[in-house]
C-alpha cells in the first residue's frame, strides 16, 4: 500500500488540467507581461506616419496677392506749324525747324495673384519732356508769267505761234507782228525775207 500511495503522489504532481509550463514560469519569477519573450510570441507595433519634411502647403503661395510699382515711357507726337513765306515759289515747301517728339512717364499700381497680374491702375503721369513743333514754311510767291514773245527776234513782240507774218503783208497767220523786228536768232518764222537782219521794214 505504501508504493501505492507513493505512485499516486507523483501522478499527482505531473497531472492536472493547467498546464505545468505556466507554473514553472511562476515559479520562476518572471512576469506575465514578458511570457511572449519566453513563448516567441510578438505583437507588431505601427508607430503613425509624420510628415515629410520637405512638403509645403503650395495653395497659400498660388493665391497670394502682391502690389508693386510698374514706371513705363511713352512718347509724345510732336506737332506741326505751317507759315506762309513769300521768298519760296508758290506751292513749294521748307522746313524750318525739326521737330522732336516729347516724353511723358506713366506710373501703374500692378495687382498679381498667384503670380499672374489681375489689375492694373494708373496712379501717375507726368511729361517729362516736352514736344517740340516742327515749322514747315509755305511759298506764297505768284509763278512769273512765261514771255508770250518769241526769244529769237527784238524791236517788237513777235508771238509764239504755229506761223507769223508782218501785219500788212500777204501772210495768212494766224499771228501777227508790227515791224520793224530785229532778227537776234533764227528767222524761224521767215519774216527778213531780204535777209538785212531787220524783218517787216517795208
């Protein structure tokens, strides 16, 4: 009976419904918290995403509103004068003073969005040089008539015409001259028929 009871103690120490790796933990000091060291078991940790350092917010910098100060030029025509000059041939022309074009300065208040311009006001304008007038004269002097008399006779105006013969004569014209006439040319018209120099003497 004695070896009887002696088996049944040892069954008794190794049976059971717990099982026996638990209490030897126990018995060994070790926490429950650190089992899963023991077992192999492990738990993934997710840690949250932080921002990249290099990212920005772009939205506030494609909205952003800039004023600044534009200066442009722009030229000025300059304006023209007509006199009237009595020395110049009528109808001619004469420039009498060049003229130059002036400078007038433009100052804008320039509105950008996002980098792109969105207004545009005119806050200034001064000239800043002006024009000068350009003088043009005009001639106002009457044409001298041109002579009606022939250059190649004298003494008297011998016409220009298609035929002249002395008035008096047997001629049939249509012009005619009162002689004498001095021939100083070519006897074109054939009036010094006797050839003396002197034509309608007779």
């Amino acid at each position: 009976m004695a070896g009887v009871a002696t088996a049944l103690l040892l069954l008794g120490g190794c049976g059971g419904d717990e099982p026996s790796t638990p209490r030897r933990v126990a018995d060994a000091g070790i926490a429950p918290a650190d089992q899963s060291e023991l077992t192999g078991d492990t738990e993934a940790t997710t840690q949250p995403a932080t921002p990249d350092a290099t990212d920005t917010d772009t939205s506030t910098v494609d909205s952003a509103v800039v004023k600044k100060t534009v200066t442009t030029t722009k030229k000025i025509a300059f304006p023209t004068r007509t006199v009237k000059d009595g020395s110049l041939a009528k109808g001619k022309k004469r420039t009498m003073a060049q003229g130059r074009a002036g400078v007038r300065t433009l100052t804008y208040e320039v509105t950008l969005t996002g980098g792109k311009q969105t207004a545009k006001k005119l806050i200034k304008s001064v000239v800043t040089r002006k024009p000068v007038t350009r003088v043009i004269a005009v001639g106002t002097q009457a044409a001298k008539p041109k002579s009606q008399c022939d250059p190649n006779y004298s003494g008297a105006c011998v016409p220009i015409a298609s035929d002249v013969d002395c008035a008096g004569g047997s001629g049939n014209g249509p012009a005619y001259v009162d002689g004498p006439v001095t021939v100083i040319g070519n006897d074109i018209y054939r009036l010094d028929r006797d050839g003396d120099g002197t034509a309608c003497d007779d």
